[in-house]
C-alpha cells in the first residue's frame, strides 16, 4: 500500500514538474529572445537617429562649401564624426561607441571596412533600396552591436567630388559620381549592459521558476496525498480485508469529492451485493449439504440392499454353476455312450448297413459331436464364472492344431459345397499353449465361417508370425 501511494503521488509530481518546467523553459527562452530583439530594436532605432542626424549636417555642411568654391577647395573638410560623440553618450549612456565614416575608395585605414562592415556594405550594394543593414558580432569576446548607413553621392558633393578638383591635387577628393554609393557611417555599440540585464533577467527568472516549481511539486504532493493516495490506500486495505474474507470490515469514511468519492460509493455497493452472494451462497450451501446428507443416508441404505442382493446373487450364481456343472457331466456321460455305439454301428459291428443308414449314422455323429462341443462350452462357461479354469500347457504344432479342426467341421462344408483354402506359413516353430483350448476357439470360428459364409462360398484359414514378437496370427 505504501508503494502504491508513493509511486502514485510521484508520478504525478514527475509528470507535472516535468510539464511546468518544460513551460517554463519555452516561456524562458522565448523571453530571452524577446528582449534581445527588443534590445536590438532600441539600438537600431537610436543609430538610425544619430546617423539620421550626422548625414543631414553633414550634407548641410556641403551644400554651404557649394556655395563657395574657394572655400571648398581649401578649407572644407568633411565633419568628423567625433563632433556628434556628446551626442552619442546621451543618447546610449557611457559607452564607449565607435562611431565612423567607411569609405569604399580611400587610402586611409581608419576609413576602411573591416570584413563584417564589408558584409553589411555588400548588402546595401545589392540592394539600393535599403536603407540600412545592421548585425551583431564579437570583437576581443564582447558582444557587440553594428549599423551601417549608406552614402550615396548627391549634387552638393559633386560640387567637389568632380574631374576640375580632382585635378587640383587635392588627394582626399576622389571623382564620383551621382547617386554612387560612395560609403557608409558605421557604428558599433558594445552590448555589455545588455547583456548584464539579460544575465541578470536569467538568475531572476531561474530563481522564480525554482521558487513556482518547489511550490506546485509541494501542492501537488499535498494535494495527492490528500485527494487520492490516502483514499486509495484505505480502500486498498478494505478491498484486502474484504478478499480474505472479513465481509464485516468497515468501509473508510473518504472526505473527498468526484472520482475517488465516486469509487468509493461503487465499492461500498459492491461490498453490500458480495456480503448478500456470500450470505446466499452459505443458505444454498447448507440446503445442499442438508440434501446430501438425506441422499447418502439413501445411499447407505441402498447400499446395504444391494450388498445383501449382491450375496444373494453370489449364492444364486454358484448354484447355476454347480448345476451348469453337474447337468453337463450327466449330459456329457450318456452322449459320448451314444457316440461311442454309433461308430460301432458305422464300422459294421452289427452287421451291414446300407448307404441310407450310413448317411444317417454320419448325421448322428456329426450332431452328436456338435452337441458334445456345446455341453464342453457350456462346462467351460461354468468353470470361468467359478473361477475354477486352468490352462493345460503343452508344445504342439500349428498345422497339426488346424487339420484338427478342420476335420471337425469338414461335413459341415461338404453339405453346404464350400471351399476351404488353408495356408500355413513355412517352417512355423511349435507354440506352447493349451491344445484342447485352441482347437475349441479355432473350431468355434470355423463354425461362425461355415455359418454366415452362403453355398458354394469360400473360407481362408491362415496361420503366419505375428508383427509382434514371439507372437502368431491365426485368421
């Protein structure tokens, strides 16, 4: 019970720490994303304002050389970046921004693109409707922020920018023309404080989620324990109560609501249909024990009935085979006298006897010896159900044992014209058994062949090794 409230209750935990912090984590990166495009968004916008207004002065400053040529020549130089820096720092804090003009044809290396800056120019080259481009890199493992502004070349700086200046001598004036993107304004802005809010924003938002996950992984807990662990756990013990056979166990008192209230009702009502089944069941138990104890003093009784019916039909039974016994001897004494004297009778003893009394003589003698074999069956019969029947082993041959009782019932064929094939097996070895026996069980098949087989039919008698060994088969 123990283990089923704590494996309940922490699987539950698990599943819902699981799901929260999984929440949590999309929720957390998805705010982290957030506030860095949101933090990209507030740097891009005030570049676009500084580099907005550095361009408008810039181009204000060469309109103004446009109007006087010799001053252009001689005493214009292109504003330096570094007079909006006060601008810059109240517009960003203090940070240290770099904040420059790129230029695509020019000998001085402070004007030309590192290979990031290259990139963004490149973007802005391909194409000219863009009007800034902007990316994020590391320089010496600072994080930091890039925007680019094109400069395309207008009227008031060709007044300069021409073939009659740059033939002047004046080296810093490269011949343009209008609308070429001559170059950019780059500026780069570190992300240091960015990125000590979001660190800052990640330790405060894992401190909150620490917090909010103890928290439901507690509330969960309590409230599993209390909703449904501990009420399962005292139906438990009742359903347990119940299986070992404590109907009268008394149902938990369960303070709670839907399902677990639900199943406790189920089974309270479960509990009551089992205890009536029982009860039920213990009446029909006691009906049919009261039942079987009147059919067995029945039983008994008849038992007795049947004993002492039993003994009288042992008695009867010895008696029939006493008498079986005894009328067969006093049938069998005069019936061999008789065929004694009819083979007298047939050898001539008495004098000649006529075809006609012969043929009657042999009907005698073949009835007679059919009668001589029932009277031997029936004392058989006798024997068996007395128990009194013993074999007389001898060794004899198969042959001998079947030309025996074939001679038998030889009249019995000649009168009905029916054929007798013998076929006996070559060297067939002698069989130890009871002769008499065997030649009554033989001829008693013959009998039954010559019997149900119709005039002029056929009978096979075979004599051959059984597949079993030390075994013969006779057919």
């Amino acid at each position: 019970m123990f283990r089923i409230k704590n494996n309940l209750s922490a699987r539950l935990m698990l599943i819902i720490s699981i799901i929260t912090l999984v929440v949590m984590s999309l929720y957390f990166f998805w705010n982290i994303e957030r506030t860095a495009q949101r933090a990209e968004k507030q740097f891009r916008e005030k570049a676009r304002v500084i580099s907005t207004q550095f361009l408008a002065i810039r181009s204000f400053i060469a309109e103004q050389s446009a109007i006087d040529q010799s001053y252009s020549v001689l005493g214009y130089k292109h504003l330096d970046p570094l007079a909006v820096e006060k601008n810059i720092r109240d517009t960003f804090g203090e940070i240290e921004v770099s904040f420059k003009e790129i230029w695509l044809n020019t000998n001085s290396t402070y004007n030309m693109p590192d290979k990031f800056e290259a990139k963004l120019i490149e973007e802005l080259q391909a194409d000219k409707n863009l009007q800034e481009a902007w990316g994020t890199r590391d320089i010496g493992g600072r994080k930091v922020f890039t925007y680019s502004v094109p400069i395309y070349m207008e009227e008031s700086c060709l007044s300069c920018h021409n073939e009659d200046y740059a033939e002047l001598g004046v080296s810093e004036l490269k011949k343009h023309t209008l609308g070429e993107l001559a170059g950019a304004i780059s500026l780069n802005i570190p992300m240091n404080a960015f990125q000590e809010e979001l660190r800052t924003e990640i330790l405060a938002h894992l401190f909150a989620t620490s917090i909010l996950l103890v928290l439901i992984i507690s509330s969960v807990f309590l409230a599993t324990h209390n909703l449904v662990a501990k009420p399962l756990q005292e139906l438990t013990k009742a359903a347990m109560e119940i299986g070992r056979g404590n109907l009268e166990y008394p149902l938990p008192q369960i303070n709670s609501s839907g399902e677990i209230n639900l199943l406790r009702r189920e089974f309270e009502a479960m509990a009551l249909k089992l205890k009536k089944y029982y009860q039920e069941l213990e009446d029909k138990v006691a009906a049919r024990t009261r039942d079987l104890i009147k059919a067995n003093e029945i039983l008994n009784k008849q038992k007795e009935r049947l004993k002492e019916a039993n003994l009288k039909l042992q008695k009867a039974n010895e008696l029939k085979s006493e008498f079986l016994s005894s009328i067969s001897h006093e049938l069998k004494t005069p019936l061999t006298s008789i065929l004694a004297f009819n083979e007298l009778l047939i050898d001539g003893i008495a004098g000649q006897l006529t075809e006609q009394q012969k043929e009657y003589h042999y009907d005698i003698q073949r009835n007679g010896y059919q009668l001589l074999a029932l009277i031997n069956d029936i004392l058989d019969m006798a024997k068996l159900q007395a128990g009194r029947m013993e074999l007389e082993l001898s060794i004899f041959s198969v042959e001998t044992l079947i030309e025996e009782a074939v001679a038998k019932i030889t009249p019995l064929l000649i009168k009905k014209e029916q054929e007798l094939e013998v076929q006996v097996e070559e060297k067939l070895p002698n069989v130890v058994a009871d002769h008499k026996k065997m030649e009554q069980v033989l001829t008693n098949l013959l009998n039954n062949a010559n019997k149900f087989t119709p005039v002029h039919g056929r009978i096979k008698v075979t004599a051959q090794k059984s597949e079993e060994e030390g075994k013969l088969l006779i057919s």
